[in-house]
C-alpha cells in the first residue's frame, strides 16, 4: 500500500470470493474471510507486507484483498483502496 495516510493504520481484509457490498461509505470488495487490522503505514503512508499461500491452496485459486485506512477526510472516517484479485500460480 502507498499513498495512504501518512501515520495511520489500516487493515487488510483477504477473501475467497467477490462481495461488492456498501461499506463504511465505500465498497466492501473482498467478503471477509481474513481480517488483519491495526497495520501500522510509515511517515510516507506506506505499508508493505509479505506473506506465503498456505499449504495446500490448490493452482489456480481465486482471492481478493482490500485495504481499509483510518483516514479523517474519508467517508465515515475511513478510506479503502481499490479491490485486487489475485489468482495463485
């Protein structure tokens, strides 16, 4: 994540399928099967993250993550980056 709030957390919210649904005056993109919040951005407003998909995801798979940032000048107090999916290799 970059551009962000400089200094603000944010959580990343991870899913096996496509939700599209009104959030927090944004759009929820990602249904919430993984929710990691209190992620700490850097003075620049960058977040960066690395992680590993657990044994036994099989070729192919779909997922969709999403970040979510405290953000005061945001809708309801927050703001979202855009949905990406991911497919694993």
């Amino acid at each position: 994540m970059r551009n962000a709030k400089p200094g603000s957390s944010a959580a990343i919210i991870v899913g096996f399928s496509q939700l599209n649904a009104p959030f927090m005056g944004g759009t929820l993109v990602p249904a919430p099967n993984t929710v990691v919040a209190g992620l700490p951005l850097d003075a620049s407003g960058v977040l960066v993250i690395g992680t590993t998909m657990p044994v036994g995801v099989p070729s192919g798979a779909q997922f969709w993550v999403q970040y979510w940032i405290l953000d005061p000048a945001g809708p309801q107090g927050v703001s979202a980056s855009k949905g990406l999916r991911g497919t694993t290799p």
